[in-house]
C-alpha cells in the first residue's frame, strides 16, 4: 500500500513540474490600464500591500504620485507628493514594515537626499524625515536603497553615482529616522561605482549583499552583521568571453532548491551619448545578456551562465529585472529595457540556466521603472514611461499567451465632435488622423468614414476610424507613439466624447 502511495505522490508531482513548466514556456504579458502622472516622467516604480489593499508608487522628477491597484490590474489614482526640493528624479524607492510602521523610503537622485514617507492607512504617504549627504555617507546623486532587516534591527543600505562613490549603511529608527551606521568608499578593487542594483540572499542565517557597479563594470559581494556593519567577500568583473558586465545596471537574485543565484543584467555604454558621462570610455562592446551567478556557501558570487541577446529577445538597454514568480524548480523573470522599449520574459531553471520566454513591445522605454506585484493568484508587472512626452504608468497582466496565430487586430475608435467644433477643425481632425498611417509605420493599415447610420442609436459620434494591426507590439507602439500623442494633444479640444473598441479576426 505505501508503495502504491508514493508512487501516485511521484507521478502527481512529475504531473504539477511538467504543467507548471508547459505553462511557463508560454506566459504573455497583457496590458489591463495606464494612468497620467503628475511628474515629468516615471522613473521608478514600487508597490506595497497595506490592510488587505495594494498600492503603487511611481517616482518621476519632483513628485511621486499614489494608485491603488485593483485585481483586475486597474489603477486608481489617490495622491501625488513633491519631492524634497521638487528635485528628484525619484529612485531606488523601497517600501516595508519597520516595528509596526509602514514607510517609503526614496532615494531623491539629484536633491542628494533621502526621504522617508509614512504610508498611511489609505496608502496616501506624508514626509517624516530626510537625511542629506555628507563627505562621509555617499547620498549624492542617490539611486539604489535596500532594506535588510536583522534580529534585532532593520537597515538601510544606500548606493549611488556621485563623484565619490560608496555603499553606504543606516538604522531604520522606529520613526522612520536613519541613523548612519558605516560608509565604505570606493576603490580599484570593489564594483561601487555606481551602485544601481542592488539585492541580499540570506543563506544559513548569514546576510550576504551584492551591488553593481555601473562605471566600474562588475559585481560585488558583501557580508552584513547584526549591527549593520559589512566587509567585502568578493569582486566579479567584466570581461569579453562569459560575462556582460559593462555598464552593470539591475541586480536581482532567487532561490531555487538549495541554490542561490544572483542575476546581473547591464545597460551598456554604447547607448550613451553624453561626453563625459562615462568615466572608462576605453569598453568593448560584446553584445548585450544577462548573466548568472550562483553563490557558494561563504556567500561569494561564481560566474555561472549567460543568456546572449538575439533576434528572437529583447534585451538591449536593461535597465530593470523583477521576479515574478518562483517554485523549487524555476523561476520566471521580467527584463525592462529602455533601448529596445521592451518587457523581456525569462526563465531560470532550477539549474541556473536562463531562457526566453516572450516579450512585449511596450512602446516607451523603461528606466528602471519596473515592478512585480501579486494580487491573489494574479501575477503584473508595473512600468513606467521614461518620455517627457508620454507621462504614463502602465500595468500588464501575465498569463498563458493567446494563440494569436492567423490573426489581425482591428482598433475602433468613434468620435463625437464639440457642438461648436466648425467644419475645417473636423476636417483637419480626420486627415491628420488618416496622416498617422504615413508617420507609424506599424499600422498596417487605415480606413475611416462619416457615420451613415438612419437607426438613431449612434449617440452623437459622427467618425469611425478603424486601424489594423498584425500583433500586440504593434498596438503597443501605436498607442504610445509620439506622433499618436501629438494628434491627440491637437484635437483634444474639439472633441467631445470617444470609445474605442478592439477585437481579433482571422486574416
């Protein structure tokens, strides 16, 4: 009998690995909504789960704007907060429960500060301390925050760009208040130039620490003690043949089984154009990949694998990978992207080994605005615009992917003009609309008329223009197309009403 037993347990759990692996191989992002900001642009995003509610932050310069997030994916907006100085942009944004209390702590990037927000009970933030920088603590130019919590405290490491860059460590009071606790100050040997991610494994009841460095070009291993003082372990740099280390832009880790990995991703200096902005100009550009890193039992980084950007991935420009979900087995990521304007699906295996799985052409760059947030069994990714122009903040849903295969889109959208809109401002409307088709290549194609209908039932709208698009990526990149925008932006005025429909058809 008990053999019986375990042999239905063996076969239902082979059953649930292979599922979950046939699921995994086939997940798709979805956009559910996308809210105007109060910021310039959206920098960075993060998220937090208070009293059974969810909440999104999104960072930009000089203000930080409140959503809640709904299961369906749908953002409502709840407040917006300047910035210390209406500086900013915001970044490194990390919300969590010190003793009770829940807080928001903002790295203000070019206010040199940090800021902590109490969250309150309806997610809405107020101001409750600030720390400036100082010749000893590294706070210029601020990017990267990482709490650690202790035993018996909690911790703050801060990591940025200035002119005399370090990693730096502060006590989380109960009050929000940051007590600076060590600064370690850059040099030849560590990757803390430039500490843009940042990530801790706790691994045998030890706190292990890793940053990147984004002008030194690698990684680096620290260990944490109870009091919040760290050491240097290790230091991984850049090389030409099985790493992608230049420029070390988001770092992230995961467990899986009895392995720790850390996952390092890179947005390489070749994308930048402004001189003087990178302090080693001498790099060679190898192509863009994210690379792994296992960890061994004294907490230092091992070069492990490399997924090597292709044509069939979009991993150009990371600037952002989030965990989206992990088991035993495997665990799937998310790579935002500024240069390919993309939501990179990956897979990690139990292995360490990475694989794609599908993207999404968002249509705006990421800029480490990037965020992974569950809502009962409902896994989204959260993004943010980087354009001046666009101002958005965006939600996707991620689920198996629809079979697309032998289909178009058609986009609707139906216009109701103002009462006092003349007749060359409707005219001027319907050929710059018709003009979008010769400035967004992407539509495949575009046909509007002048409603006809004797029923009685058209509800004022008057212009129905129909878009065709071969896939999501298109839709994607129409929607948030500069020249999409500016149309909307010159004949907002003169419009009274809209609705917009989509649907699939087979070709």
């Amino acid at each position: 009998m008990n053999r019986i037993k375990s042999a239905i347990i063996t076969i239902l759990l082979i059953v649930v690995q292979v599922s979950f692996a046939q699921v995994s191989d086939e997940l798709m992002l979805y956009r559910q909504d996308f809210k105007n900001i109060y910021g310039k642009n959206t920098v960075s995003v993060t998220s937090y789960q208070k009293n059974g509610s969810h909440y999104i932050y999104a960072g930009g310069i000089g203000n930080v704007d409140v959503y809640s997030l709904n299961k369906k994916g749908i953002l409502t907006p709840i407040s917006n907060h300047k910035l210390y100085m209406e500086k900013g942009p915001a970044r490194g944004m990390v919300a969590d429960n010190i003793n009770g209390t829940d807080f928001l702590f903002i790295a203000n990037k070019h206010g040199n500060v940090i800021e902590t927000f109490k969250i309150l009970d309806n997610g809405s933030i107020e101001r409750v301390s600030l720390i400036e920088d100082t010749d000893k603590t590294h706070l210029g130019t601020a990017i990267t925050l990482q709490v650690i919590h202790m035993k018996k405290s909690s911790y703050l490491f801060v990591g940025g760009l200035e002119e005399t860059p370090g990693l730096s460590c502060f006590k989380i009071e109960d009050s929000g208040k940051l007590t600076h606790v060590q600064s370690m100050k850059d040099n030849e040997t560590i990757h803390t130039d430039g500490i843009i991610g940042m990530f801790t494994h706790k691994i045998k009841g030890k706190t292990f620490l890793y940053t990147g460095g984004f002008q030194d070009n690698g990684v680096s291993s620290f260990r944490v003690y109870e009091n919040g003082k760290f050491k240097n372990i290790n230091n991984i740099s850049d090389n030409t043949k099985d790493r992608y280390l230049t420029g070390t832009y988001p770092v992230t880790g995961v467990t899986l089984g009895e392995n720790n990995y850390v996952v390092v991703g890179h947005r390489h200096h070749k994308y930048y154009k402004r001189g003087g902005f990178i302090k080693r100009p001498n790099f060679v550009y190898h192509g863009d990949g994210v690379t792994v890193f296992k960890v061994n039992k004294k907490g230092a980084l091992i070069p492990h694998f490399v997924l090597k950007d292709d044509e069939t991935t979009k991993l150009q420009g990371q600037t952002r990978i989030e965990i989206v979900s992990t088991n035993n087995n495997e665990a799937v990521l998310a790579v935002g992207t500024r240069d390919d304007a993309s939501i990179q699906l990956l897979k990690l295996n139990k292995e360490g080994i990475l694989s794609p799985i599908n993207y999404l052409e968002t249509g705006f760059s990421i800029y480490y605005g990037l965020r992974s947030h569950k809502i009962e069994d409902q896994n989204f990714l959260i993004a943010g615009s980087f354009r001046f122009d666009l101002g958005k903040v965006a939600t996707y849903k991620i689920s198996p992917k629809i079979n697309r295969d032998g289909k178009i889109l058609r986009h609707i959208v139906n216009l109701k003009y103002k009462k006092d809109a003349t007749e060359a401002q409707i005219n001027t409307a319907a050929s710059a609309f018709e003009n979008l088709k010769n400035k967004i290549p992407e539509i495949a194609n575009l046909e509007w008329g002048i409603n006809d209908s004797t029923e009685g039932a058209s509800k004022g709208f008057t212009h129905t223009f129909t878009l065709t698009f071969n896939n999501e990526h298109e839709r994607e990149i129409y929607l948030f197309h500069k020249a999409h925008l500016d149309l909307v932006s010159k004949i907002g005025p003169i419009i009274d009403d809209v609705l917009v429909m989509d649907y699939w058809i087979k070709k």
